[in-house]
C-alpha cells in the first residue's frame, strides 16, 4: 500500500479500524449508535519516532488525531507521544 502522506518530525499516519456494526449478543448497531475506533494501523512514521514502527496496531487519545480523506481511505494523523499502547 503506498501512503500518499509523509509524516514529520514525531507524527505517524495510520488507519483506524472498521468499527463494529453488531453487539456481542447479536444486535446490530444503528450507523449513529457507533463508536469511532480508536485502535488504528500505522502505515507511515516520521523520522524523529523512536518506539513505533509501521503496521503497529495502537490505541490512541481519540480527541488528538487529525483525520484525512485522500481518495477512498480515511488516514489519521497522531503524535507519536498521543499513543497510549499498542495491541498485540
């Protein structure tokens, strides 16, 4: 997949995941019901991030990240020191 952002300094760019359209039990979730992922993949990092690297999964702050649409995919861009964890 080639990334049409290059990120700077300490950013990354990921892409949030699918959030979930059904329950655990079964239900399915109106379209205003859902949640926004905050668990993302990164797909490009910048030169100064030092513990990330790309296809990490990660969990950030869901009220840092900038949201980009180029063509069809919806990229985040978040600071490396807004990511709380990430997911194995």
């Amino acid at each position: 997949m080639s990334v049409p952002i290059t990120p700077l300094a300490d950013y990354v760019v990921a892409v949030a995941e699918v959030a979930a359209n059904k329950t655990m039990s079964g239900l399915y979730l109106p379209e205003a019901a859902k949640e926004k992922p905050k668990i993302a993949k990164i797909v490009a990092i910048g030169t100064a991030v030092r513990e990330l690297k790309v296809n990490d999964r990660i969990i950030y702050k869901s009220y840092s990240p900038t949201e980009v649409k180029v063509g069809s995919v919806e990229y985040i861009v978040v600071k490396e020191e807004d990511v709380l964890a990430t997911v194995k």
